[in-house]
C-alpha cells in the first residue's frame, strides 16, 4: 500500500498495525519513514511504500511528525486468493472555478464513504485546471475528507491519466500518485481471479492533436507491452482494462479516437477483455459484449460469448452530457451524475450504476455489509435489464 501526503515543514513517518491503538503512536508495532519525495508543483509530496502486508486485513495507521499527529485511518488490503469483493469505477470531476460540477462531484465523493468499496478505479480527468497547484490542493483535500468513512476506513484509488493530466509535462500523476512515469501498469487482486490493465489514452499524439517529439514512441512502445503483458495473463479468471478517453463516445461532438481502436480493440479481443472502464464524455453507458468487426455497426459487433463489456462515460461530477450516440450494441446510457459499483463473485460480476445526486438522502453501510445498498440509494434501472448488469452476460 502507498500512503501519500504533502508534508508542510519537517518529516513525518507512519505508524501502522493490524491493532488500532487509536492516536497512541508508541503503541503501533511499525513505523515507516519517507520512501520517496518530490516539490512537483511544490507541493511536497511523501510518499511511505508499505510491504509485506497481510492480505484481507485491516491496517490502522496514522501520520506524525513533530508538531502533530493525523487522525487515525484505516485501510484494508486486497485477498490473496478469490473472495467476493465490491469495487467503484468512475471518474471526471471538476475544481471549485465550476461551482455545480464540483458540488456534484462532491456527492459522489461522499458517496464512495458510504458503500465501503474495496477500492476505487478513477479513469481520470481530476480538476479542471491541473497546472494549478491550488486546484491539486482542493482534489486532494475534498477526497480525504469526503471519501473517508465515519470510521477512518480509506479507500486506495488506482489512477488514470485524462487529458486534463496533460499540462504540467504529463508529470502529475507520477509526481502525486507515485505511478510509472507513463502511467500504465497493471495490478492483480485476490491472486488470479482478476487483473486490471491501467493504461494511458493521452500517449497518442493524434489523440491530443499536437506535434510533441517522441510520442509516437511512447505510444508504440505502449501498445507493444500492452500486447505482450495480455498474452501472459490468460491465467486470470477475468481481465480488465481502464483508460481515459472511450473507443466509441456515447455523445456526438466528442473525438473518436480511431488509433486507440485500431491499436487496442484487436488486442482485447484476441486476448479476451471482460471490462473496459473509460471516461472523458460525462455520461453514462454499458455495452453489449463487442470484439470489433469492420463490417459491425461503427467497427464492432456483439458477441456475448467473446466480447469485452465497455462501460463508462465519467460523470463523477463533470455536468452530464446527452447521450446522443447510441449504436444497436449499445445496451444502457442515461445523462446524469453517476459511477458504477461492482460487485465481483467468484464467477461473474454485477454492475450497478450509482446515480449520486441525491447523495445526501443515502444512509451508510457498516463494515461487512459491502453487498448490501444503502437506504435512498438510486440504481439505473435498465429497460428490459432491471438494475444489475451481468458479466458474464446472457440475455
Ligand atoms: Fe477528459
């Protein structure tokens, strides 16, 4: 687990443990100093990388340095082997300079503290203005405070890059999430029942309509590694990918992205995707299962035995757009601020859509209770569908 945190004057450390000693530092049994640093936008982020940690369990910890101490956390670390889990995906919200679009993406903040995920994937696009450093200073301050329970329990977020990540050298989410530089990688859970494939849309320069030397490098080399790492994970039960901008939008007016097709979409078909999580578009879909096919509708065609399920659009908070883009493969889409909550059995996943408006109707759930919903709690409801998406899906 990395634990990151910008650290104002002197040096802190992490105290943790498997007991919660509450605020009484002396008494947890580890501690771990700044593994790594940096003045990216002169924030002064540390980061503490803690190892050798055991798998399903809760770690209380807490940051001190000289002048003080934080208030007491908890995380709880990923199983080893298959255990039904639930996880969030979802992402584009916007900085306090878009008053509605932030309050919304608020709510939704909230609303992740009170259905206890796992851990949250967010397919970028985090401020509205990221070469700011004050608007990195408010997304971070927001989600501490708001996706953090009642109880202190946090929720480990796995990061994309959006093209809102693209001023500042594409150096934002190395610097202040600690993740490769190019920002792709993956990250396995509960052994080998599920790997995810985060990867970096905003690489392709033809993607970001510029001339910046050595993109086109670093997009080759990505769909080079993206291919080699997907033919040696056909051990895992499922196989999931997140990425910023969508193959095909679900609104007119936004880019179709036709390299990223072109690169990408044989390589999850040929080595069998289950989920695609993307954002960008500011509204929600769910696919049919598709592998592409030049003669299907827009370059792909169902195939409910073989195809990746495509689900999106990223209205964390971003003001929700119409979906007017819809294809016979499309299966689910609505204009609203949402995100999508999985529940992962051993054998199938369900995906429900989370409408977040009315967060502050929502009760909370209590630990061990990750597979219930909260009262108030609004699910899409899809025609035909009903409120829970299958995959595998059959009809
Ligand atoms: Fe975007």
């Amino acid at each position: 687990m990395t634990v990151a945190w910008r650290q104002l004057s002197g040096d802190a450390k992490v105290y943790y443990d498997v007991v919660d000693h509450g605020v009484d530092l002396s008494a947890y049994g580890h501690q771990k100093r700044v593994t790594k640093r940096n003045r990216h936008l002169k924030l002064n982020t540390c980061f503490s990388h803690l190892d050798r940690l055991q798998p399903d369990t809760k770690y209380f910890f807490l940051i001190a340095d000289g002048d003080s101490v934080s208030r007491r956390y908890y995380f709880k670390t990923a199983p080893a082997k298959p255990k039904d889990f639930t996880f969030i995906a979802g992402g584009d919200t916007k900085s306090s300079n878009q008053p509605s679009a932030y309050a919304h993406g608020r709510r939704s903040n909230r609303m992740v503290a009170k259905l206890r995920p796992l851990f949250v994937l967010f397919v970028g696009d985090f401020t509205s203005n990221s070469e700011k450093a004050e608007r990195w200073v408010e997304w971070f301050n927001d989600w501490n405070e708001d996706t953090c329970s009642v109880d202190g329990r946090m929720y480990p977020i796995i990061p994309v890059h959006g093209n809102h990540e693209n001023p500042n050298g594409l150096m934002d989410l190395k610097n202040l999430f600690d993740t490769p530089e190019s920002v792709y990688y993956t990250i396995d859970f509960c052994g080998d029942f599920l790997r995810v494939f985060v990867l970096n849309t905003e690489l392709s320069a033809k993607m970001m309509n510029v001339k910046i030397s050595g993109m086109d490098q670093k997009w080759k080399a990505q769909t080079k590694w993206l291919k080699k790492t997907l033919k040696k994970s056909g051990h895992f039960q499922f196989r999931a990918a997140m990425y910023h901008k969508p193959l095909r939008p679900h609104t007119k007016g936004k880019h179709t992205p036709e390299q990223v097709y072109r690169d990408w979409a044989p390589l999850f078909a040929k080595y069998k995707l289950s989920l695609s999580f993307d954002g960008d578009s500011h509204m929600h879909k769910i696919t049919y299962p598709l592998v592409p096919d030049p003669q299907g509708e827009d370059g792909f065609r169902r195939d409910d035995k073989c195809g990746t399920m495509y689900i999106g659009e990223g209205s964390w908070g971003a003001s929700p757009r119409r979906a007017d883009a819809l294809r016979g493969w499309t299966m689910a889409h609505g204009s609203f601020n949402q995100f999508k909550l999985i529940h992962a059995k051993q054998d199938r996943f369900l995906i429900y859509t989370v409408m977040t408006d009315n967060e502050a109707e929502v009760g909370s759930l209590q630990e061990g209770q990750e597979f219930e919903f909260p009262q108030g709690i609004k699910l899409f409801d899809t025609p035909g569908k009903g409120i829970a998406i299958p995959y595998p899906f059959s009809e």
